[in-house]
C-alpha cells in the first residue's frame, strides 16, 4: 500500500502544498502565540528573515487551492467517477462546517474558509470534467469579473476583518460569505482552483512553457492594475471613487480580505514560477525539499489540526503571552512534529488522518 502511494504522488505538488502549509503555520502562530505581533515595522527592522517567513504566507492558500485544483484533475484521471468525487466534497464541506461550530475563536456558523472553498470546488469538478480546456480559461476570468461585479454591488469593504466576515447580522450571512464576502469566497477564489484543474497535466509533467505564458499574462494584468492605482494616487484607499466598479480594479492592498485586481492577478501569475522553482529545488541534494514534500503528503490533516491551536491558546487565556524567540521556538517544533509524524505514519497510509477519512468516506 505505501509503494503504490507514493509511486502514485507527485512531489512537486506535494512540495507546494508543504510550502503553503509552512508559511500559513509559521504566519499563524506568530498571530496567536507571538505577544508583539502586529508591529509590522519593527519586526522587519529587528528580524528581517522572519518578517520574510510570515510575509510568504500569502502565497499559502492560493497554492494550497491551486494544488487542491490539481488534485482533483488526477482523481478524474485516476478513477473517472463523478459521484466519488462530489461525495469528498461533500464530507469537506462537513468537516468545514463542524469546524465552524468548534473554533468560535474564529468563525461564526457561516464562515467560509479554505476548507469551505476546497469542497465546494469538488462540487463542480464533474462539470469543470466535461468543460474544454478553453472554456475553463472562460470560467477563470468569468469568477473574477463576476467578484468585481459582486463586490460593487454589495458595497464590499475595501477591507475586511474577520469579526466581519462571521458577523451573523449581515444579510444572508451563508450564502453572503460563501459567495462574496468570507474569507476565500467563491468569487474570485474558486478561480485558484479552476486554474489548478486546468493546469494539472503540464504541472505534474513539469511542462512549464503553456503555464509560464499564463503566468506572464497574469502578471502583466497584476501590472497594469498597479500602475493604475499608482497614477491615480489609489495606493491604500478606495480610488475612483465615483465608479465603484473600476476602483476594485485599480486599488493596492496588502490584505487580500477581500482580494481585489492587483493581488489575485498577481498571486494567480505567481503560481507557474513557483511551481518551476519547487521542482528544481527538488532536485538539489539535501534534505531541506524532503520536510516540505512530507508535510504537504499531510497537508489536510496538517491544516485542520493546527487550527484547533487556535481555539485552545484563546479558550485558556493563553494566547500572545510569548516573545520573539519563543514564538519561533514553538513553530519550528511542530514543524518538525508533522514532519516526524508524517514519515512514521507513511507505511500505515495515515491511518485516521483526514487523508485516510476522505478515502473512507467516498
């Protein structure tokens, strides 16, 4: 059983979901554990490198979608069942919404987050199967164009924290956050996934020529919304605002909640240039490529588990009572607690995890 999983895995992919899964705890705990975070000055001045760490955790939830995009092209491949596909989206979707319930430090009932996202992006995987490789591309644009559209209507916030994206006194707050408004809505985030299912077969072959051309298309778009923003002095406040639709196209924010123009191009861009860095880093010797791949084999349980952190540090009072060095000290060891896990767990073809869980149940 363990032969036939890894020869079936792809360490590319693997490696891009640790890469995603490192930088989203290393940015996590730093927020929950870490008593000085927040000053974001400071730290870049006085920690240059760790600023760097938490810093790449923007990049974390677009791979992680991108790979989860990518993951379910090989399952279409691999078994070529609808159903069996739809009914793991299903149990995704529950094991989100039960999350919901347990981490009220977080969400409220109706939060949609990654998870969320993820299941409901195997909800259409049978129609993303029957679709062209060119009328995905459509569908990618048309999820954009209609989150811009979306978020002028409902008058989204420039900026969203996360109280708001669970406040249970909004309008419609289910349908409000899985769509528009949550964490990673449905428009435009699904779009990370679309274009993880049609990129699949170059990604896992390592044809990075058809991606790169994307991504450089991607980026350009990234580009010219900057400049925008620049020349009509939008950076970091609503521009044009008289024309509530084009500001959302020419306006620069760090946070991505909710992610407007120059971010989801430039974060869709990215993807094919990471993608080709991981997998020449795969081939350098060294075990550093080898942490990543295992976390990434456990990505799911990995994520979900690193939450309950969360709920736990806030439930007993203990959240943001460590310095710096501590802080570090913490992330690094359950880094290398998932590592350690992963390789001992391997033979059993983690047995109980949330992996295995998803196998069983569809």
């Amino acid at each position: 059983m363990n032969r036939d999983l890894n020869r079936e895995r792809n360490q590319t992919i693997d490696f891009a979901k640790g890469f995603a899964l490192v930088f989203m705890i290393v940015q996590h705990l730093s927020v929950w554990v870490w008593s000085g975070y927040g000053k974001s000055i400071s730290v870049a001045q006085q920690t240059p490198l760790y600023f760097v760490a938490i810093s790449f955790s923007a990049l974390s939830a677009p791979l992680f979608i991108f790979c989860a995009g990518c993951g379910a092209d090989l399952f279409m491949r691999k078994y070529q069942d609808p159903i069996k596909i739809v009914k793991r989206g299903l149990v995704l979707l529950s094991i989100a919404y039960i999350m919901n319930l347990i981490i009220s430090s977080w969400f409220s009932i109706a939060s949609w987050y990654v998870i969320h996202l993820i299941g409901f992006g195997f909800l259409t995987v049978p129609i993303l199967y029957k679709m062209s490789s060119r009328s995905r591309v459509g569908l990618f644009w048309a999820l954009f164009v209609a989150s811009v559209v979306l978020q002028g209507l409902l008058n989204t916030p420039f900026s969203i924290g996360s109280s708001r994206m669970g406040d249970m006194n909004q309008s419609l707050p289910f349908l409000r956050y899985a769509f528009v408004e949550g964490h990673f809505p449905i428009f435009p985030w699904l779009a990370f996934f679309v274009f993880g299912y049609n990129s699949a077969e170059d990604a896992i072959n390592n044809r990075y020529k058809t991606l790169f051309v994307q991504g450089a298309v991607l980026l350009l778009c990234a580009a010219i919304c900057a400049i925008g923003a620049n020349a009509t002095g939008s950076v970091g406040f609503q521009s044009l605002s008289g024309i509530p639709f084009v500001s959302r196209l020419f306006t620069i924010r760090v946070r991505f909640y909710p992610i407007l123009a120059p971010a989801f191009f430039f974060l869709t861009g990215i993807i094919p240039f990471l993608l080709a860095l991981f997998t020449y880093i795969l081939r350098l010797p060294g075990p550093i490529a080898g942490y990543f791949v295992s976390i990434g084999r456990i990505s799911l349980t990995a994520f979900i588990s690193h939450v309950f952190i969360k709920q736990l540090l806030y439930a007993t009072g203990t959240a943001g009572l460590l310095s710096k060095w501590p802080t570090i000290g913490v992330t690094l060891l359950l880094l290398a607690f998932y590592t350690v896990l992963e390789k001992l767990w391997r033979k059993s073809g983690y047995k109980y995890g949330f992996e295995w869980l998803l196998r069983k149940l569809s």
